[in-house]
C-alpha cells in the first residue's frame, strides 16, 4: 500500500546519498545533523568563511481508509536548496546575510484526488504549483547592536510573521495560521512575493515587527508558478500590500522556553462579497458581479510553552493557535488548533510525540448563498458548507540519526470542508525528512 509509493522517493534519496558517501565520515553519522557530515570539514570551513547551507528533502505519503469516494495512496515531496551567505565575513558589510533557498515540490494531492471535500491539505507539503519556486532571495541588515532587522527582498509571508512550527502532516498544524484560511492571499512556503519585514527588540524576549508583502493574484495562480516559480521579477497585476502587525514574547517560565505572539493584518486590496452582488442584492438569485470591499483584515494569537522538563530538551509543549479573517470575503473565516507534543520518549533524545485537535469555519455566507443556489437550482444542487472541519492528528517521529526524521501519522477528518453531507475521513500518514 505505502511500500510501493515511499519506494520512490527513499531511492532518490539513497541514490543521492551514495554519491555524496566519500565526503561524509562514518563516524559522523551518528552524531552529525546532517546525513553528509562536515564534508570532511569542508562545511566547516565554509561557515568560518561566511557560507552556510541549508539542503534537505522531505515527502508526505498518505492512504485513505475512508471518505469520499475512492481508498488511495498517495506522496507528494519538496526538495530545498538554501544557502546563506554572512556579508560581515565575506566583505565585512557589518551585520548584512543575504539568503537564497529554492524548492522543488512534486506528487498527488489525496483529498483532492480520492475526492474527500476537505479544506485543509492532508499533506501540508502539497500545493502552490508542483514546480520549482524561488522561496526566498533577500537581504538582512542589522542596526543598534542587533536591536533592529530590515529585510527586503523575496520572502514567503510566514518566514518572519506568525512564524510557527510545521511538525504535523495536516495543514491545520503547520506553519503561519493565517495562511490556512485566507491562502488565496497569505502566502506561506514555498510561495515567495517582493517583501519588507521590520523587528524592533523592544527588550532582550519582547518584539514588534511590521512588514508589507505585495499582493499579486499571480503569486498565488499554479499555472504562473510552473512557468515562472524560479524567476525573481515583478509580474503586473499588482493589487496591493499585505501589512501584518505582530507583537511577540519570548518568556521563560519556570525555567522553560515559550513564545507567544499576537498581530493583526490588513490587505489593502479590494476583496468580493460572498453574498452580494455590486447592488446588494444577492449573487446566487440576481447575478451580476460581486460586492466590492475596500479591503480585507484579520487577526491571530499564538501561544507555545514547554510546561514539563528541560529547557529546549525532554519534556513536554503545549500550542493554542487561533487566527479570524474578516466574515465578508472569507470563505473561512476562522481556525483553532491545539495540541502537544513530547520530546525524549523512550530515553530517546531525538525521538517525540505528538497530538492536536483543529477546527475550520466554513463561514456562513457561503452556506447562505448556496442554499440559495440550490433552491433555484434544485435538479443539481451542490453541497452546503455550513460548519466546522476537525481534524485530529496524532504521530511519532523515530530519528535513527538526527538527521533523519520518519514519521507515521494518523488522521480524523470530521464534517470534511464543513458539511454534514460528506463521510469522515480516516487517513494513514507517512511524513520523512532528511537534512543533508
């Protein structure tokens, strides 16, 4: 079932490893972050120099057991290619680091494919055009003796704002919140637009960050992506700027790491009404174009906070996410998620577990509007949206060697994308990744 599927990918991935075999160590491996070691030291001497790599690949196999209208595996993978360059080192451009990653992401969507209606990603690393992409091609400048960064260049939303972890497989858990319900705007990895991000430390664990992204329907369109994923230019149609607003606190309590973070955020383009058209009268029964609105706006929270063990070693984190867009344009309009995870099991350092439960609102104009839609149109009537979908995740993740994360998953979809008309979705997940 998953054998054959992970076969692929693990051998492109072994085959890379034989050819890298005679720059790594043997001893390295077992204790190295990377599966390639220092490159007989070569790594090493690069960063004394001022060049740091960051290579890695990852995939995302998944069969559904039940849901929709088909039991199917699928995987989908992502390659990264990143390096680092230290300006202070390499020219002495005091505090200056200019950084450049590139993905490449490959495979099947499983919800979209076995046809389960849901509306986050079962396989996070699925999406945003099955191509290469320029993630990130921008300059960091440091002031005040580091109190002050400024970037400028290419830069995917959730790299600097709402930043959060991206362990679990389902997209509910994963990276910037934001992105989750409003993605036809907020661009997570691997999707980067021209961008400047300001962070102000306020004090040594507080911060405020301001930034603006432009907004460009074609950032976010597939097709543009596979043709010009890699390319660093300006694409017309620009529409506006995204300008989120965060505030963060890096706290330690009882000896223990945390990090919680607040912002809001404003897009200044123009957005369509779910339900009305350009004379308030409603779009499913009149037609017509949809009501303009000026602008669309949202806000998160996002708390995380080891609460049991040593700091940043064994012991366990709790996470409460919850981000809200605006009711009027947002076809989801709102998403909570909560969960756990435990480092250390089995006295294994690299090993851990983790738990989470979210829930996605299906906003209740377009339920309105298609309810409408069906009324008019009863011979074909589609299916209403008019609630939440939940999902749970559980997963171990075995480390063999820190450079290698393999992590079975299971998954619970309730009420997929919302509505009480579709069955409930139980997924078997694989997610890997390997460090180079």
């Amino acid at each position: 079932m998953l054998t054959n599927l992970i076969k692929r990918p693990l051998a492109a991935v072994m085959l890379a490893g034989l050819a890298f075999a005679g720059v790594a160590h043997a001893d390295d491996v077992t204790t190295s972050k990377y599966l390639f070691g220092d490159w007989g030291g070569e790594r090493t001497r690069l960063a004394d120099k001022g060049i740091t790599f960051d290579l890695g690949y990852g995939f995302e196999a998944a069969h559904n057991y039940s849901g929709g209208d088909r039991n199917l595996t699928r995987y989908t993978d992502q390659w990264k290619l990143g390096t680092a360059f230290d300006l202070q080192k390499l020219w002495g451009w005091d505090g200056a680091k200019f950084t450049i990653m590139v993905t490449d992401r490959n495979g099947r969507n499983l919800g979209a494919d076995a046809n389960i209606g849901n509306n986050q990603l079962i396989q996070e690393v699925y999406g945003r055009g099955q191509t290469w992409h320029l993630t990130i091609f921008a300059l960091e400048q440091k002031f005040f003796d580091g109190r002050l960064t400024w970037k400028l260049g290419r830069l995917p939303v959730g790299e600097d704002t709402n930043q959060f972890t991206c362990d679990f497989m389902n997209l509910s858990f994963c990276g910037a919140q934001p992105g989750n319900i409003v993605g036809d705007y907020w661009a997570n990895w691997p999707t980067s637009q021209w961008a400047t991000v300001v962070k102000f430390a306020t004090t040594s664990d507080t911060w405020v960050q301001l930034a603006a992204y432009q907004m460009n329907p074609k950032y976010v369109d597939d097709s543009y992506s596979r043709r010009n994923g890699l390319k660093p230019g300006f694409p017309s149609g620009t529409t506006g700027a995204l300008i989120p607003l965060e505030f963060g606190w890096k706290p330690t309590v009882n000896g223990l790491p945390g990090s919680y973070r607040a912002g809001v955020w404003y897009n200044t383009s123009k957005g369509d009404d779910l339900y009305l058209n350009a004379d308030h009268q409603p779009l499913a029964e009149f037609g017509g174009t949809p009501l303009q609105h000026s602008s669309r706006q949202g806000a998160w929270i996002t708390f995380m906070q080891q609460v049991t063990g040593e700091a940043g070693g064994k012991g366990t984190t709790v996470f409460l996410n919850i981000t809200a867009a605006d009711h009027a344009t947002s076809a989801t309009n709102n998403q909570i998620a909560l969960g756990m995870e435990y480092k250390g099991i089995f006295d294994r350092p690299n090993d851990f577990v983790g738990a989470a439960l979210a829930a996605t609102h299906a906003n209740g104009l377009s339920a309105r509007n298609q309810r409408l839609l069906n009324e008019l149109n009863p011979d074909n009537p589609g299916i209403v949206n008019t609630g939440h979908e939940t999902v749970a995740e559980v997963f171990y993740s075995w480390s063999p060697i820190p450079s290698i994360a393999i992590r079975p998953n299971l998954q619970y979809i309730k009420d997929p994308g919302g509505s009480k008309d579709r069955d409930d979705a139980f997924i078997l997940g694989l997610k890997t990744s390997f460090a180079f």
